[in-house]
C-alpha cells in the first residue's frame, strides 16, 4: 500500500488540503465503510472522481464500523479495506475516521464537492449544511446496480447454511 496517500491523522490531513488548495485542485469527498467491496463501490468511486482532480476517500475505522453496522463487522479491517481503495485508480487518498460521522473530516477538508451514494437523500448527507455555507456542491450519485456488503453477507450465509 502506498502510505503516503494513506492518511491516519489530521495534521498530514491539513498538510495534504493545505498542498492541493495551493495547486488549484478540485478536491472531492465522499466516505464508507467499503467493507466488502464490490460493482457499485467501484461505479460510485469512478463517479465521483469524474467530479473533480482529486477524490479523497474518509473510510470509517474497524471501532466506527461496529458501532455502526455490529459486533460481527467489518468482515476486513481497516488497513485491508484502505489498501483496496488505494488500488482502485479513482482513489487519491483514504483518510480514516473513528467518528460516527466524518463532519469533522469535511470540516478539514472543505470539498468542492461533497458525494454520497443515491440511496442518501441530499438532505441527509452529513457535512451537505456546512459545504453549502462556501458555495460547495452536494452530489447523490444515482445507485448503479443493486448491491451491498450486507446482501453479499447474507448470499454467503446462505449458500453455506
């Protein structure tokens, strides 16, 4: 894995904003769990790059995902899940978060625009109030086929039950 786009804490978070504002750089955001990835991670992701030069990834830590989603998750921990991201060519940077939002995160980065998944509401991304406030853009990115971590889990469950 490429450590230098893998970002752990906010001061190399600031440095790497600080660096790409400088270079007029159109910085997207968007974030997840990315636990098992799949079609419409990879469709999403290529999207949101489309939207700018750089697309910065804020991906939930192993403890984020289990308040979130339960004990039994992530099915992958989190250095795992960032290397994948990392190899997908959409992805610039993957900076973890152990909130149960990445407001914080957005806050740093301040992106042009702001991406979730079709299956959010714009209303309801988290961080869409505050990119507004600077002219910023929310973008819900239509869901290109209908798959999820959890019905992977639940296909497999099945097979092998």
């Amino acid at each position: 894995m490429d450590t230098s786009r893998y970002i752990t804490d906010r001061r190399r978070l600031r440095h790497l904003i600080t660096r790409l504002k400088y270079e007029k750089k159109r910085i997207v955001f968007t974030n997840g769990c990315f636990d098992i990835m799949h079609t419409g991670h990879t469709a999403y992701l290529e999207a949101a790059k489309a939207m700018g030069d750089t697309l910065i990834v804020g991906l939930n830590t192993d403890a984020s995902v289990r308040a979130i989603k339960g004990s039994k998750r992530p099915i992958n921990d989190e250095v795992s899940r960032a290397s994948v991201l990392l190899s997908l060519r959409a992805v610039d940077y993957v900076c973890l978060f152990s909130e149960p939002t990445p407001l914080d995160i957005i806050k740093i980065v301040k992106p042009d625009t702001l991406v979730k998944g079709g299956d959010w509401d714009i209303k309801d991304i988290v961080g869409g109030d505050f990119v507004k406030t600077y002219h910023g853009s929310v973008v819900s990115i239509p869901v290109v086929n209908h798959v999820s971590t959890t019905q992977i889990i639940e296909k497999i469950l099945k097979a092998y039950s």
